[in-house]
C-alpha cells in the first residue's frame, strides 16, 4: 500500500500557475485534460470582449478550469481533515474535483457572449460534453481503475441539486457551484484570476475561507452547509463588492458591451455560411453546433478570425463589422440612465444569495446562523445602456466632411436619447456629449423643439 500511494503521488502532474503557484493534479484529472473537449478550452477567452479593452485579459478558460480543480481538491480536502466525522473519501475527493475542472467544458466562443446568443446555460452544455468525453475509452479505462462508479458520473454531472451523494452529503454540492448563496471556488478562481489579468484590486481573500470553512447544520435547514467563522463576515463583504467592482470596471465596461455586441451582430450574420462538420460528417451551423458536441467541440474563438479572413461574400456583413472592431470603428454609445426597480422584485438572485449565508462562532462549531451586516448591503444596480450602430456615415470619403456630419449625426442622437429618459422619467447617468452632460434642462427643451419641427 505504502509503494501504491508512492507511485500515485509520483503520476500527480505539477502546475505553475500564476494565481495558485503550484498546484498539483492527480492522474485521472491529467487524462480528462488531455483530450480534444477539454483543450478547447485554450481558445476560448475568460473574459469575451474585454480583451479589446483590456490587453492583460488574454487568459483562457484553461487555465480557469485548472484553478478551479484545484481550489475544489484544497476545499474538499480541508473538511475532511477538520471534520472526519462527515466522512469524506477519496472517491469524493476526486469527483469534486473533476466537477471543478469540467465545470466550464460547455462554454461557446467567447463565452458568455455565445452563451446568451445561442445557448441557454453553459451547464447544460458542460454535461453534454462531459458525456461526449465519457465515450473516450481511455477516460472510461482511468475512471473504472479509480473505481469510480455510475452513481460517481452522476454526482459530477449534477453539481447543484443532490441526488448522488445523498442527503447526509449534499454540502459537496456547494463547493464548485453553490446555488444556495454563490459563495463557491468557481468565483475565486476567477475573481483572483480576473483580477489579476485586468489590473484590478481583489481585497478578497480565499485562503481565510478554506482555513475557516466548516460543514454545521443551520436552524430550518434539512440538510448541512458550509459555512464560515463570524469574524470573517466582513471578508464575505469584500468578496461580493469584489465582484461589483469587477463587473462595473470591467464586465459591464461600455465598450467591452459595444464590442460584444458587435460580434454578437457578426456571428448572427454569419450564422447561415458557417458549416462545421459533426458525427456523420453531418454538417452545423454556428446556431446549431451544440446540438452535436463532435462539431461543437471545434467551435471556439478562432471563428473570429475564420470570418475575419474570409472571402466569402455571404460573410461580407460579418466580415464588415469585425473590420470595425479591428479598426476601432465602434458602435457609438449614447448614454446610461439608472432605473429603478419595482418594490416586488428588489430581492433579487444576488440578495437571496446573501440571505443564505451563515456563520459558526468559535463557542459553538458546529451550528450556524446569520449576520445582520451583509443582509443590510446592496451589490446590485440596473441601468439601460443605448448605442448607436452609426453604419451611414462610414461610407463619407472626404474626412473633413465625414466627421462634421458626424458630429451632427451624434448630437442628434444624444437629443433623442436626453428626451426618451425625460419622458421615461429615468435618472440620466452618464451621457458621453459634453454640452449635454453640463446642460441636460437646456437641451431637453432643445430636443422638444426639435422633434416637433
């Protein structure tokens, strides 16, 4: 047994990664990485269109599903050390980390983006593709040596509702995606890493939660959670205004959303000229690939560049719109406006999540309540967003006279825009013109006499 785990312990690959340091991986992980489903995940961006506005994010998915591997062993690993009586074994050590590293097999061409154009949920499409690695006989061979059984797959393909590790361990379910209050290591993976790669400060520190992570049953709950020492509620604060921040600097940037809806305008146009080749040599088009996940596991951001340098006339409208991001010819934004949402929908996903955390206090480990800090404190803002495609004055020849008329074009859609707010009584935040944003009365009364004439 002592040379067994010896060996084993050798077969465990070493990763250096920037976030983690090294991280090592154990030997069936290293099989599932080394297959055509998984690798894709290279050329698939993190971040979608960020990367034209912040040149650091040029991370992948790879290297997310790796950390997330990781972090989901160390999490995993601590609470069996801490707490032996929740009877964690092996098997489930590495099924939870399996989960992590396959967790994101499911995302399109630049990810999100694709997600909400031709998907509904990445998920789904991570369990289809984690089925579609299943078929490689050398995984089934790994995974049948680790005695990893049917009831296994199914914990790793159901991350989130409890069916196959039963009530008494239905906690392992928080730890890749946690439903119950979002606190899982798929976001500190990818809030460090994004961090890191965009220039931003992360004040959150995942290390203080898996030291202090703890399984303790909570008043009314049927079942366990995980969950953390009181005086690390204010590191819980930093964690949610972490991913405000990250969302309002960089996720929600302006011009990473023209940009992305930019290719999102491309990829629609090109959808009918784009043939991928599946099982059967059947051929997909890009709306359709993830039906089959043969031809959708060729599909990643090289699209981009395939429409990009195309011939095609089909793919001359994509083709066109890609040029303008290249050249920084973007759709014009016009403006924001904060909206207020209506009393009945306040609660929303984002506070039902901070409703459902809990804390342990040193004197009593082993249940769990709430605080009172996080339940008084808002991570969430709606605002409507307006651009411009501004596609008439591209054609102009005299440079002179091009941006003349579009100065014109622009203060004639920024008077439209002050005057839809007025009349939907919507708190204009951030108008780009400058005559505007120091006049709005003015130029609302402006805008009347113009839409009049």
């Amino acid at each position: 047994r002592v040379y067994f785990v010896y060996l084993l312990t050798f077969l465990f690959q070493v990763f250096n990664d920037p976030i983690h340091g090294h991280i090592e991986l154990h030997p069936l992980l290293i099989k599932i990485i080394d297959t055509p489903q998984f690798q894709r995940l290279r050329n698939i961006k993190q971040l979608g269109g960020a990367y034209f506005v912040y040149p650091g994010a040029s991370h992948n998915r790879f290297e997310h599903s790796l950390g997330v591997a990781y972090l989901a062993g160390e999490l995993v690993e601590t609470l069996s050390r801490k707490q032996p009586e929740l009877k964690i074994d092996d098997r489930d050590i590495l099924c939870v980390q399996i989960a992590g590293l396959c967790h994101d097999l499911g995302h399109g061409p630049f990810s999100h983006l694709f997600d909400g154009m031709f998907i509904k949920e990445h998920e789904e499409a991570s369990v289809k593709m984690f089925d579609y690695l299943m078929e490689d006989d050398e995984v089934e061979e790994e995974m049948s040596e680790y005695h990893l059984t049917d009831q296994d797959v199914t914990f790793i393909k159901e991350m989130i509702d409890p069916k196959g590790r039963g009530q008494e361990k239905s906690f392992l379910y928080e730890i890749v995606s946690n439903s119950t209050n979002g606190v899982d290591v798929d976001k500190f993976d990818y809030f460090a890493r994004d961090s890191h790669h965009l220039g931003i400060q992360n004040n959150f520190d995942h290390r203080r939660f898996l030291e202090f992570a703890r399984v303790c049953e909570v008043d009314g709950q049927k079942h366990k959670n995980i969950c953390s020492r009181d005086k690390e509620e204010w590191n819980l604060i930093d964690m949610f205004n972490t991913r405000t921040g990250l969302h309002r600097r960089a996720y929600q940037h302006k011009v990473t959303k023209i940009i992305e809806n930019m290719i999102n305008d491309a990829f629609l146009k090109a959808d009918p000229f784009i043939q991928i080749e599946g099982s059967g040599g059947k051929m997909f088009k890009l709306s359709t690939a993830i039906d089959d996940m043969e031809a959708y596991t060729k599909l990643t951001d090289n699209v981009f560049e395939q429409i990009l340098n195309s011939s095609s006339d089909g793919l001359g409208p994509a083709r066109e719109i890609l040029e303008r991001i290249v050249s920084r010819k973007l759709y014009v934004f016009l403006g924001e406006c904060k909206v207020e949402m209506p009393s009945t929908v306040r609660i929303n996903k984002s506070m039902e999540c901070i409703n459902n955390i809990y804390y342990y206090s040193k004197h009593d480990p082993d249940k769990a309540g709430k605080v009172s800090k996080l339940l008084s404190m808002s991570f969430c803002l709606q605002f409507i967003r307006v651009y411009c495609k501004r596609t008439t004055m591209q054609k102009r020849t005299d440079k002179q006279k091009r941006k003349i008329a579009q100065r014109q074009e622009k203060k004639k859609m920024y008077l439209h825009f002050v005057q839809w707010c007025e009349n939907k009584v919507f708190d204009i935040v951030k108008v780009i013109f400058r005559i505007i944003l120091l006049n709005i009365p003015k130029l609302c009364n402006l805008a009347k006499e113009n839409l009049a004439a």
